[in-house]
C-alpha cells in the first residue's frame, strides 16, 4: 500500500495559484476582521458594532467618537469577557490549522491530523492528569507542560508506528489514530474515576472542548507558545516541498529528513498542546482547513500554512459565534460543531483518498 500524497511541491508558485492564494488571503482576512467584530458584539450586554470598532481602534492609538466610555461596563464587558474569548479563538484556530498542516507534510498524508491521529487526546490526558494531581493551582504553565508531554508520547507513537519502509500506510495510520484515542479515553476515564468532583469537572471540559471563560492570562500563553511554532514551520516551508518529491529526492537536495521529521513533531506538538491545555479537544480543524487551502491555492507550503492559519482562525471564530448563539441561554461545546462539521468532511476525504490509490491494498 502507498502514502498518499496530494500532489508534488512546486517550484514557485504558477500565477493562477499566485492569484488564487492573494484572493483567498484577503477574502480570509476579510472574514475574519468581520467575525471579530460580529463575535464582540452578540453577548446577554448589548454592544453595537459601531462600539466594538471604536474600542478596538481605540486599544491601537485611532480616536474616534465610537468607542464606549473607558471604564464603563461595555468597556470593561469587551476587555475582560469578549475580546478574549475572540483573541483565544484566533490563536487557537491558526495553531491547530498550522498542526495539521505541517503533520500532512512530514507524513506525507492528507488524512494525518492531531485529532484523528490521538495528539489532541494525548494532550487532554495530560492536562487532566494535571488537574486531578492539583497542578493547575501552581498556573497555567503546568497544565500546559504535561498536556505537551501527553501530546509528544501521542505523536512519537503515531510516527514510530506509521512509518515503515520509508513510508507512511493510510491504514496504520488510522489504526493507530484509534489505538491512541482509545488508550487516552480509557486514561481520561480513569483520572476522572480517581478524581474529585471539582477535577472531573474540569476534565469533562477537555473532552468537550469550550472556550468559555478564557482569560488574557491563557492568551499569552497560547500567543507565546504558537507564534514562534508558526514562524519556525513556515520558514521550514520550502523543506516540506522538497519533502513531497520523496525521502530520497530530499535527501540528495541537502534535507536531513530525519531531523526535519523531529523537529516538526515538536512543533505540532507544541501548537496542539498549548491549544487543548485552553480549550479543550477541538476536532477536524487541522483536516479540513489544510486540505480546502490546499485544493484552492496548490501544495506549496508556504502559502499553505499561512492561509491555514488565518483559515483555522476564521472557523474557530465563526464556529464560536455558532456555538453561542445556535441555542438561546446556552453555550454549546465548540468542539461538538467542529466534529458535526469535520465527522462528513473525513468520511469523504476517505472515500476521495482511496479512489485515487485504486484501494487500500
């Protein structure tokens, strides 16, 4: 059985994919920008649109007669509650997008994603085991540190399982994706077997995954951990091309391909830890968005994981205000939309995946 691979990289990008990506990259912006400030504004406080402009001009040196009076309970409401909540959803969503692109390039698979495989679970076992210990109270950083570690042993044991011969088999893969989800369930179950009322609390939050009640605190985290993981992956962009011509191709243009394959583990480790130590499993971000980017603007990696991100950043957003509003008085768990959303989308990149091999055999 072989890998599947979308298509070889390109040297340079042709000019109707260069046009596509800067139509794709403005439109995605555009989106963007306009979720943010749609998000602001719906809430149990009524905020018009005109507001949260004026205060996000505001917060960047802009005047404007728009923005709600400093220290007034709007103010403070977009401060401290909403703003966020929404900057949570941008950072979270690029780096889960970004994960799931760089785990495509080092597997060389467009079915490899951190919650498909079992890095987001081995990330929440982690983090549960930190809560039910009572870490959380020494802060952020240490739920954060073991949900890294739950998320390296998940990614070494994909990548050490998959790989054979120089490969990587779509099956195994898969396999081991279960293997892991069903060993950090039963790890999960048990934390919240031996734990107390508060930890299993906590823990059911993970495997929901929400991003109510995120704090400026947990952003920093989430920004500094995600944005120095993004900027390494992307200047690694054109290795990952040369990557997608085979192994052995990479190796005679100068890749230390090994290396390369290590240090994107831990890069995908480090974005899908630090996303799921905040927010919990969220599911299928890291699958679609690559894999639609890639459709629309080619394989070349570094247009690939930029329009990731800021495809990854505007479904969390959109799918956050989803989540708050689909149901009145009530604020759905975010990844149960994204596993609606991304369950179907998986069932037919199967099916498109093994028509192009001819078959898993």
């Amino acid at each position: 059985m072989t890998a599947v691979v979308d298509a070889g990289p390109t040297n340079g990008l042709a000019t109707p994919h260069r046009r596509r990506g800067a139509v794709l990259l403005v439109a995605l912006l555009v989106l963007l920008l306009l979720g943010i400030v749609v998000s602001a504004t719906i809430g149990q406080l009524p905020v018009s649109r005109s507001e949260v402009v004026g205060s996000l001009l505001r917060h960047i040196g802009i005047s404007t007669g728009w923005a709600p009076a400093e220290g007034s309970l709007v103010d403070r409401t977009l401060d401290h509650i909403r703003y966020p909540r929404v900057v949570m959803s941008v950072a979270i969503g690029a780096a889960l997008a970004i994960s799931g692109a760089v785990m495509q390039a080092i597997f060389g698979n467009p079915l490899a994603e951190p919650g498909v495989v079992g890095v987001s679970a081995g990330a929440a076992l982690g983090a549960s085991i930190a809560i039910a210990l009572g870490l959380a109270v020494a802060g952020s950083w240490s739920v954060a540190a073991l949900a890294f570690a739950g998320a390296f042993l998940a990614t070494m044991l994909v990548y050490v399982t998959a790989r054979s011969g120089g490969r990587t088999e779509v099956v195994t893969l898969l396999l081991t994706g279960i293997a892991v989800n069903a060993i950090a369930g039963a790890g999960l179950a048990l934390v919240m077997f031996v734990g107390d009322t508060a930890a299993r609390e906590q823990i059911v939050f993970w495997q929901l995954g929400s991003l109510n009640g995120s704090l400026w605190s947990e952003v920093v985290i989430v920004i500094a951990v995600g944005v120095p993981a993004a900027l390494v992956a992307i200047a690694l962009a054109h290795r990952y091309d040369l990557l997608a011509l085979g192994e052995r191709t990479a190796g005679h243009l100068g890749v230390r391909v090994e290396a390369l394959r290590l240090v994107s583990i831990v890069l995908v480790t480090l974005l899908a830890a630090v996303a799921v130590a905040f927010a919990g499993i969220i599911s299928f971000v890291g699958l679609v968005v690559p894999h639609l980017v890639r459709i629309l603007v080619g394989p070349s990696h570094r247009l690939l994981l930029v329009a990731s991100a800021l495809g990854g950043a505007v479904l969390l957003v959109w799918a956050d205000l989803l989540a708050r509003t689909v149901v009145v008085g009530a604020d759905l768990p975010i990844g149960l939309l994204t596993a609606l959303v991304g369950g179907p989308f998986f069932f037919w990149l199967i099916r498109r995946a093994r028509q192009r091999s001819g078959g898993w055999a």
